[in-house]
C-alpha cells in the first residue's frame, strides 16, 4: 500500500504485538528500505480498533 499512496502521502501499520512489529519492519526494510528512509511507511504497536492519530 505505501508504494499507492500519493506524494505527501503515508501508510501506517498498526499492530498490538511488539513481536510482530518488529518483524514488519525488518521484513519491509530488506527490500523496500526507502520507504522507511523518506517517511511514507510507519510501523507502531497499538490497538487497530482504537483508530490511530
């Protein structure tokens, strides 16, 4: 989806383990390192039903 989203913008991934936080993001950063380094991809642990802002 961040490879989607229009210039300025950003796609964020919410999940409430840390484990498989982590895990996103060493899998997103082995072949797609630039998202991460121009900010259109975030990763955060939390609730997905609490909505995030």
């Amino acid at each position: 989806m961040a490879r989607l989203v229009h210039p300025g913008g950003k796609a964020i991934g919410v999940d409430h383990i840390q484990e498989l936080v982590d895990k996103s993001i060493v899998n997103i950063k082995k072949n797609n390192k630039d998202l991460f380094d121009e900010g259109i991809i975030e990763i955060h642990k939390g609730d997905g039903r609490q909505g995030y802002e």
